[in-house]
C-alpha cells in the first residue's frame, strides 16, 4: 500500500499550487476528483472562522482547475473561480445568468445532477465556450453547500488539446501498419531473444501462420532448421555490432534479400531487431539472364571481322571493339574519349561526316564510305555503316557505326580505273584510225572517178564513196564521245543524212529532210548496219524518188525523212521513206538486182530484224530489231 498526499498551498505570488508526495502517477480524471474533494472544503461562505475567510476564498478562487458551484434542482449557476472565468470566455456575471445545460449535452448534466454517490459523479463531455467553441473536458461533480444551502460542485479538466495528439498518433499508428501491409517485403519486429513482436501480413503469409499468431513466437519456429541457425547467427551480429545485417538466403525455391536493422530504445542501445525480407528471386534471374547476354553480346562484338563504333550526340567515341584497335593501331584507351573528326584522312571525308551526323539527328541510318589515318600514317579506306540511338522521346543519344575495312577494294577500283582509262584512249586511238584509214579509201575512190567518164561508173564510185562514210562517221562519232560502247544515233542519222544530201544535191533540186530520233543509242555492232541501211534508203529516195521538177507538185512539198525511237517492248524501230513518186509496184524488194536493196535486206538479218514496206503516199520502209 501506497501512502501520500496531494497538497494544495498558497504561492508566494499569491497563487495555488498542488503538489503530490509519495502518490503514484494519477490519471487526470483521478487528479481532477483529488481537486474537487478539496476544493469543496474551501468554497466562499463554507468556512467562518476568524481570519481564514480571505485564505479560503483564495484556495477556490485562485485553484488551477475550472470550477463551478449550481445549484442540483435548477442547474442555475452560482459562483465560479478565476479558472472557469478564463477557460470559458465567460465574465462571473454571465455565468450567473447560465444554467448548466447551456453549458453542454442535458442529459450529461442530468446524470451529474442526480447522481447520489458524491465520489462516483463524473463524465467526459464537451463544454461550449462564449464563443461558440467546443473543448473536450472531464468533469467530476460533489455535493457541497454554499451559504448554508445544498449545492454542488463541478471540477473541469479541459484535455483539448491531448484528444488530436491521440488521433494523430492512432492515425500515424495506422497508416503505419497499413504501409507495412501494403509492402511486398516481409517485416518482422524481434525482441533481443528473437521473439515475434509484431509481424506485417506478407510475412505471416510467407510463413504460413497468421499475424496474430506469430506474436510471442519463436522466428527459430518458423523456418527450417538450417535457415533457422543462419537467420540466428545474423541477429546475434546486429545486436552486437549495433549495425544493420544485410544477407541472402534461399527458401523453397525463392531467394530473399534480408536485412536485420536494431532498433535503439530510450536506453540508447538496441532492445530490438527489425527485420525486412524481400523477394528477389526474379531480379537475380533476371540479372543472371542478362549477364549471359551481355556476355554472348561481348563475344560476339569481340569476334567480329567488322570494326564496331558507338559515338555520343557530339561524335565523340564512346566504345570501340577489339577490331577498331587492330584497323588504326591505337590502345582502346588512345581511342575512346576523341571526336572522329581527329582520324579523318581528307577534308572530304570531314564533310561528308558533317552531313551524316545531320542526317542521324533526324534518325536516318546510311552507309557512305570514309578514309581514316592510322597511327602509323597510312590511309585506312572504311565503309561505314550508320545506325542513330534514340531515346523514348525520340532524341539522338548516340550512334553505332559498323566498319568494314575497304582499303583493299579501294585499291583493285583504282588499278581498274586507271586500266579503264588506259583502255579508252587506246580504243579513241582504234576509232580514230580506222575512221582516217576509211576516209584515206574515200579519198582514193574520189581520186579514181575523177579519171573516170563512164557516168554509170562514176556513180558506182559515188555509192562506194557514201558506204565508206557512213561506215567512217561511226568511227568518228565514237571517238567524239565519252561512251566508247555506244553512239547518239540522233547526231549520227542527222550528219549521215546531211553528207547524202550534199553528195547527191537535194537541197538544190529543192528536197527536205526531216530526221526524228527520240535520244536512242546503239552499241557499234547495231549502228554501222543500222548506218548503211539508212544509207541506201536515202541514196534510193534522192535517186528515184524525185525524178525531175516538171511533174512536181507545188502545194506538195518534196521531203525525204528519217525516224528512229525505241518502242514500249524495248526494240528499235526505224523508218526511212519519202512522199515521191512511189516503189514500182511490179518489183519486188528482196528480189531485185539493185546491191543497194540487196545490201538492205542482209544487213536487216544481221540485225536480227524485220523488214516492211508501205507502198501508200510514197514510199515508206519499217525495219524493227532488238535493242
């Protein structure tokens, strides 16, 4: 048994103040029913003594606890002291025009004001203030009697302001638990002994055994043995060190990441061991997975016959594989950390490379070629295959470039070239002889049917001349042009035509010519037969055509003409005629005697071609052949 005292003194200051001795800590309901049992003994008008009345009146007046004297029948309120005054908001002349259930609920008061045990009168209720306020109060009512008549009176211990701090704590509390539920990680709160203090509900399901059954358990209880002795080796370090523990383990399949944090009581040591669990089987697969790409990946990269490059936004290089190394000469280390611009050969591969990293800003991949130095000097040719590195936003972060080594092939297209160059002046030089030598025979039959004055012989000579030419301007159209394998055919009919023309007066008998070539070359092995046919149509059309200008028609213009096109299925095709008197109708083309037509009809099967004639408004001959 406890004995003590809870005295109530005046202050110097003229105060009251309490003070407990030898009690053991009171709740403060308990502390307000203390007050009350002694504040009645010193209500004003209780005490009649010589001298003490002032003293008494202060105790009440001037007491730390709001209190009020009513009366129990009207619940009309009679005096209060200076506590009430200031808690309330109320002036002691407003109190006295209150009753008490204007204080607070009726039926509180009611069961206050009827209670028959004195000791037993008390509630927890809520009391308005003058301004309209509510406080959170305990009150504890006791008969007493004021000037000689029956009243009571009511002590108040206002808890205002404890009432949030406990909600904010049950709140805290809450969100607490609920976070820990709402973990996918196991927490467990162990005493020093490794007894379950508390466990979240992810561990009670991993474990087996509901949350409110773990408690006073044993973890040792709840795994096997051998996780059981490792689990108890690891919070006997965490105690010991006072440092959290962190390790893994495996159980039933599953692997846990574990880690054991001592928790430090108001003594400033650890009194317990949090322990928190979590699940991290398909992490640690899934970095196994991907150890074993990037090491497949590395080997591959490694092996490559194909130099790898990956560069940031600037073209600065950021990794390089073995192959790169070995293609320029310098450690990764020389490598990595430099522009690319610093290996570049020639200010055209500087360009080119400032036009592609353009290109790769806008996300295009290309393939272009760059001469890079070594660090032994030489120029190393490379074919570089570009590929840009975008963000999920669609921003360049870099690009990867895959290196072929070209060098070799660089230098076979330059021996080909310089063969190729080599060979065209050769084959111009072929061209331009043969075309002399031909014009050297035209020459000398020109030179012979001066000395010649059969006319019919001389006009033989004529047409040899002509085939020669025809045969010669070939030669010297190819030796003009770039192509050594083909010919314009347009600028070649036209100055095959225009030579006929002169050689046999067209112009003067007042004949047209009109040639039509829709830009249609042909290689050396179609153009000189192609050449000759057009030569003998022509010739024929100027020698028989056009007899003479007595039975020319005025409003009917004389016109030979010459078309060649390519048609939609890729032959050639090429008409020769004129608008004269016509082919006799009695002859036949591929039967007569004349060498012209004859020459005609064998040079067309050399083409592989097909021969018509038209016999309508003149004469009209179609040859088709293949291109």
């Amino acid at each position: 048994m406890t004995v003590g005292f809870l005295c109530i003194f005046l202050l110097p200051s003229g105060g009251i103040g309490l003070l407990s001795l030898g009690l053991p800590a009171l709740t403060p309901l308990a502390v307000t029913g203390l007050a009350v049992g002694l504040l009645t003994l010193f209500i004003p008008g209780n005490r009649a003594g010589k001298g003490e009345g002032d003293d008494y009146r202060r105790i009440f007046e001037d007491g730390p606890l709001p209190a009020i004297v009513f009366d129990p029948g009207t619940l009309a309120i009679r005096a209060v002291n200076d506590a009430a005054v200031a808690r309330y908001g109320f002036s002691r002349r407003d109190f006295t025009r209150l009753k008490m259930m204007q204080l607070g609920p009726v039926e509180d008061w009611q069961k206050l004001a009827g209670n028959p045990e004195p000791g037993n009168g008390a509630v927890t209720t809520k009391h308005r203030r003058k301004d309209g306020a509510w406080i959170d109060v305990q009150a504890v009512v006791r008969d007493t009697t004021l000037a000689g008549s029956p009243a009571k009176i009511m002590v108040v211990h206002d808890f205002t302001s404890r009432i949030p701090v406990d909600l904010e704590l049950r709140e805290k509390e809450e969100t607490i638990r609920a976070l820990l539920n709402a973990r996918t990680d196991s927490a467990l709160l162990l005493d020093l002994e490794g007894k379950i203090l508390a466990a979240n509900d992810t561990a009670a399901g991993r474990i087996g055994i509901p949350a409110d059954r773990l408690r006073g358990r044993q973890v040792s209880e709840c795994f096997e043995p051998q996780v059981a002795e490792s689990r108890k080796q690891k919070l006997e370090e965490a105690v010991r060190t006072g440092l959290p523990v962190r390790f893994e383990d495996e159980r039933g399949g599953y692997i846990f990441d574990n880690n054991m944090v001592p928790v430090v009581g108001a003594s400033g040591t650890a009194d317990r061991v949090a322990v928190f669990a979590s699940d991290v089987t398909e992490r640690r697969r899934a970095e196994e997975a991907l150890k074993a790409s990037e090491t497949k990946y590395r080997s591959l990269v490694t092996v490559m016959k194909e130099g790898l490059m990956a560069v940031d936004p600037h073209d600065v290089i950021t990794f390089v594989n073995p192959k790169v190394c070995e293609m320029l000469g310098y450690t990764p280390e020389e490598i990595i950390g430099r522009e690319v611009a610093t290996f570049l050969a020639d200010r055209e591969s500087q360009k080119l490379l400032e036009e592609k990293t353009q290109l790769r800003s806008l996300g295009v991949s290309d393939t272009y070629e760059l001469a890079l130095r070594t660090k032994s000097g030489r120029t190393l040719y490379v074919l570089v295959s570009g590929t840009p590195v975008l963000d999920e936003t669609g921003k360049l972060v870099g690009s990867l470039g895959v290196l072929t080594d070209i060098s070799e092939r660089k230098r076979t297209e330059e021996r080909i070239q310089a063969a190729l160059t080599e060979k065209t002046v050769l084959l111009k030089e072929i061209h331009h002889r043969v075309k002399n030598n031909l014009q050297v025979i035209s020459s000398l039959l020109n030179l012979q049917s001066s000395h010649i004055t059969d006319d019919r012989i001389r006009q033989l000579f004529t047409e040899s001349q002509n085939r020669i030419r025809s045969m010669a301007l070939v030669h010297e159209k190819l030796y003009q042009s770039r192509d050594l394998s083909r010919i314009d055919c347009g600028e070649y009919l036209k100055s095959l035509a225009a030579n006929l023309f002169r050689s046999y007066g067209g112009d003067a008998r007042g004949i047209a010519l009109r040639v039509e070539v829709n830009g249609t070359f042909l290689g050396i092995d179609a153009a000189i037969p192609c050449g000759l046919i057009v030569n003998e149509l022509v010739t024929n059309s100027l020698k028989y055509a056009f007899p003479g200008a007595d039975g020319a028609d005025p409003a009917k213009p004389r016109e030979v003409f010459v078309r060649l096109h390519t048609a939609p299925d890729e032959s050639v095709r090429l008409c020769v005629g004129d608008n004269g008197v016509g082919f006799p109708g009695n002859l036949d083309f591929r039967s007569t005697t004349s060498l012209g037509l004859q020459l005609v009809s064998v040079l067309t099967d050399q083409l592989g071609g097909t021969i018509e004639l038209n016999r309508g408004e003149g004469t009209h001959f179609t040859i088709g052949f293949p291109s």
